[in-house]
C-alpha cells in the first residue's frame, strides 16, 4: 500500500437530493485509488464560501502531515488561493478541475474576471493539475499559462442495453436544471419546433433554476439515482444533451453504455465523451450551442427518419464496446499522483 492521500471535497459529496457529475466522479475514483484516503469533506457555497467554512478548510489543511500528497477538488480549491499559500511548499497540492470556475454560463463580467484570477492563483500554487478531458486540459493550460494539465477522463460502469421502441420517441436528459446545462434550449425546440410529431421528454436532475413550459409531454421529475435513473435510461430512445458549456459530459458515456444515442451540443469534452464508432460514424450527432432551431432539425430528423434512427443505434452499439472503465480512471490517476 502507499502512502496516505488526503482528499479535499466539497460538503455534501453524496447528497442525493443534488447529484453531480463532479461528485460521482471523486466518489467513485477515490473507491477505486490503491491508496489508504483520509477525505476532508468541507461544507459552504463553493467556490465562495463563507468565513465559517474557510476556516473549517484552513484548520483541516493545518493537520496535515507534510510532505503529504493532497488531492484537491478545484470547486472547494480555485476559489481560495489564501487558504493554500500557507502549505505549498509543505504539501503536495494536486488539484482536479472538473469545470474552470469562470466556465459557469451567466456570470457577470466582473464576477467571471474574479473567479478566473483566484482559480489562476491557485493552480499555479499546485505541483499538479488534472483535468477530465484533452480539450478542458488545453483550455486550462491556455487560460493560466500552465505547462502541462493531466488528464483523467471518467469511465463509466456496465450497463444492459436499452430496448428501442419503433417510433424513437422517448427522448432523456439527465443533468441539474441549470443555465449551463441548457435546458430551457430543449423545451424551446420541443414547444417551439416540434409540437406536429410523437414525442415525450423526460428531464431527470435537481431543479436548480426551473424552465417554464407548457407541453404535457415534458416532464420534469427531479433527481433521480440508482435504480431510478436505470430505469429512466432504460425507458428511452435518444439522449439530448443541450448544455451551453460542458468539460466532459459523463452523462454521455452514460447513456452510449446503454447503447442509447445521443444528441448533445459541440462544446468542451462532449465530442470526446460521444466519440466514434469502428467505422467512424457517430453515435448521434453534434450540434451548435445556445440554437434551438439547430437542435429541432437534430430531433426532427431522429424522430421522422427510421433508416437514421437504426444508423445511429447500430454506432451507439458499437461505441458501447469501447466505453473508458472507472478502473482505468483510477490508474491513470494513481499513476499521476506517483510523478
């Protein structure tokens, strides 16, 4: 065995009332690294956290051992440069960013220019740092003048097939209701677009900021976990994925371990995650963000086009056979941590 790691993670890592891909993707790492883990779980409303909880994190940091690794989710991290100061030269500080804090859509210019200046603070205090997709590692590289970022894509876990109906559908979007994630753009082309065709939409995810909508059709049903959110996978046809920015899209790889295809937009890590199949097809399609009429052509085209339907199923079958594992997460982080 080892060395001990120590793991810094935001408060709340296995609430289920508020899943995240961030949180699954420490959860199930951290089960799988061959290292003894002493995990750090900091609560507080990261990446600005209130004074109690920046000095629950400076206290926790203090205990530490030196000379010890300390893996370090960038959500509770790149916020807060001051409390790591004090221990880069004692710690080994790696950091893991699963999103740049100034990549959440919305924010105010000046608020972005904050976030992004504290996160280039602290990944520049880190002897390491990783990202989870070739394309989210140059943007970090790029944007903080770093030399090399690490990358540690997600795997996913095994899963049975989904068995398609004839008329394609049953559509699924599995992500927190937020801005980024886009699902106002969905609702808008299901409404705006395609009323005229057969169709449901089922939106599984914490409503964080909740779309208004008018069509019976849609149905937003909060988060959903285990053999809930099985069952949701099981019972559609297509996955959509609308987000406006993305670093990786677990919920991709996700939905293709099912063999479902899927619609998402053109951004961050998300064509990594989709992928291509032996041939070199694509098991669905990629569209421009922020484009509801783009999306509705997507749709429009799965949904009245069954030789495209059985084109796209037999890419997501095969892409299915290739799909990165969570071990190999693991190792690929172990290794990393060892440099």
């Amino acid at each position: 065995m080892s060395s001990p790691l120590w793991a810094v993670l935001p408060g709340g890592i296995d609430d289920p009332a508020a899943p995240s891909g961030g949180n699954r993707y420490d959860r199930i790492v951290l089960s799988l690294l061959d290292r003894d883990v002493h995990e750090i779980a900091v609560a507080g409303s990261w990446p600005s956290p209130a004074p109690l909880a920046q000095a629950a994190l400076a206290r926790a940091l203090a205990d530490i051992p030196d000379n010890s690794d300390v893996l370090l989710d960038g959500l509770v991290a790149c916020g807060v440069p001051s409390l790591l100061e004090p221990h880069a030269r004692r710690l080994r500080l790696i950091v893991l960013v699963h999103l740049p804090l100034s990549d959440e859509t919305g924010l105010p210019a000046p608020e972005r220019d904050r976030l992004r200046a504290l996160e280039r603070r602290t990944l520049h205090l880190a002897d390491t740092v990783i990202a989870t997709s070739s394309q989210a590692a140059a943007t970090i590289s790029g944007m903080h003048d770093l030399p090399a970022v690490k990358v540690a894509a997600p795997g996913v876990s095994p899963a049975d097939p989904a068995t398609p109906s004839p008329s394609g559908g049953r559509l699924l979007c599995v992500a927190s209701v937020t801005h980024r994630k886009g699902q106002d753009l969905l609702v808008s082309a299901l409404q705006d677009h395609l009323a005229d065709l057969d169709w449901r939409c089922t939106f599984a995810g914490a409503l964080v900021e909740p779309v208004p909508h008018t069509d019976p059709r849609i149905r937003f049903v909060g988060p959903l976990a285990d053999a809930d959110l099985d069952a949701a996978y099981a019972e559609a046809d297509l996955f959509v994925l609308p987000s406006r920015a993305e670093t990786y899209g677990m919920v991709v790889t996700e939905a293709l371990a099912r063999a479902l295809p899927v619609v998402a937009t053109e951004v961050g890590g998300v064509p990594e995650a989709l992928g291509l199949a032996a041939d070199g097809s694509r098991p669905g399609t990629l569209i421009s963000p922020g484009d509801p009429p783009a999306l509705a052509n997507a749709l429009r085209a799965w949904l009245t086009d069954p030789d495209l339907r059985n084109r796209w199923r037999i890419a997501a079958q095969d892409r299915r056979r290739t799909l990165p594992t969570w071990d190999e997460t693991a190792r690929i982080l172990t290794e990393i941590i060892q440099l």
